[in-house]
C-alpha cells in the first residue's frame, strides 16, 4: 500500500505540474496574442522593413541568412518594440523542408536598433532548435508556421518580454535592453561601447558570403 501510495501521490504532481505548465501557456499566449491584436499596425513598417531586409540579405547570398535561402521562414508577429521605438526583438520561424531525414525546425532571434533615425538588423540572442519528434512530427510533416509562433512566444518571448501597467501589457523595456546591452556582447561600462560592437556585427556579416552552387540541390523551388 505504501508504494501505491507513493506511485499515487507522484502521479498528483505530475498532473498537477502538467495544469500549471498548461496555464502559464496559455496565459502567456493570451497575452502575446492580444499585444499583437492591439500593436500590430504601429510595427507595420518595421515588419515590412525587417522582411524586407531578409529577403535581401538572403538573395545577397549572406552566411548569416543562408536557412533564409534555403527553407521556408516567416518573421513571427511579434515584434517586441520598446517604448522609445529604437529597438526591437523578434524572431525567424524556419521550417526546414519536407523529406523523410528532415527532423527539426527552428526559431532565430533577430535584433532591430535604429543608428542616427535609419533602422539595421542582426542576429542576437540564439536559435532555439524544435525537434519535431517533440511535438508528434515528422520528416514528412513539419511544424506550420502557426506551430512554430506559439513555440516562439513561449520559449523565447517567455513571461517577462510584457509588464503589466495601468491594468495593460506593454513591452518590458528592461526585458529588450537586454539583448542589447549584457554579457553576451561584453562586459562594457558605456553605451557607446556595445553600440560599437553591435555596428561591427551589422557590417561584418556582408564580409562572409556562401556560393549557392553548394546549395542548388537543397535549396526549395
């Protein structure tokens, strides 16, 4: 009986974790779901630009974009701008392709900082790798864009990338800075010094190109 019980009581917990995992989901999702309802139209031409950019970066034949080339992908519609509409954060949802040793997609964090009024991108903060098997997938059968957003905005938007303010989300400022100015880039005292590494990363990426000759037999009609 004693191990029953054991058994039983863990079996509680699990359940209990499952709920709870179920409902921070979901709440978060809500919230990001009605940012996006409500915000969506002052980040219009960031998205435009931002998508732009990609394509352009892509057809440029730039390492950094090179998934871009080759797979599917969509900018999720969260474009996590802070209030004084210098930065964002947002992210790439990539589905590699249909076939039967595909096994995964991926989400990409891309960074947004406006120098002297004029807007430039790069990457920042990591790509979060998705298993298909995790989510019941397979080769044949890729995660949808959709999937892939409210993946997204759960692992890499998390809970903290909105406060509540006036009875109201609004972006975190402190949540944005922080892709911008942390140990990831250095350990500076000043602004300016992390602005200096940021502008290298924008330049620098169009110093390393691929030949897409390597890639025609992968790359999507």
């Amino acid at each position: 009986m004693e191990d029953v019980g054991t058994y039983q009581s863990g079996n509680k917990l699990i359940i209990v974790s499952i709920i709870l995992l179920l409902t921070y989901s979901c709440s978060n999702e809500s919230r990001i779901d009605k940012h996006i309802a409500k915000n969506f139209n002052s980040v219009q031409n960031e998205y435009k630009l931002l998508e732009d950019s990609l394509k352009y970066f892509a057809n440029s034949h730039l390492k950094d974009f090179s998934s871009e080339y080759l797979y599917p992908w969509q900018i999720d519609s969260f474009i996590c701008m802070n209030s004084s509409r210098d930065k964002f954060v947002a992210t790439i949802n990539s589905s590699s392709k249909t076939c039967r040793e595909c096994e995964m997609d991926d989400v990409t964090k891309i960074l947004g900082k406006k120098f002297n009024g004029v807007w430039y991108f790069f990457l920042g903060g990591g790509t979060l790798v998705v298993p298909r098997s995790n989510y019941g997938k397979d080769g044949m059968r890729p995660l949808t864009m959709h999937e892939l957003s409210q993946i997204a905005h759960k692992e890499m938007f998390g809970e903290n990338c909105l406060i509540k303010k006036d009875g109201e989300y609004i972006v975190n400022d402190a949540w944005v800075d922080q892709h911008f100015y942390d140990k990831g880039w250095g350990n500076f005292k000043k602004k300016e010094q992390y602005d200096s590494v940021h502008w290298f990363y924008i330049v620098d990426k169009w110093n390393h190109k691929f030949d897409p000759k390597e890639f025609e037999k992968e790359k999507l009609p």
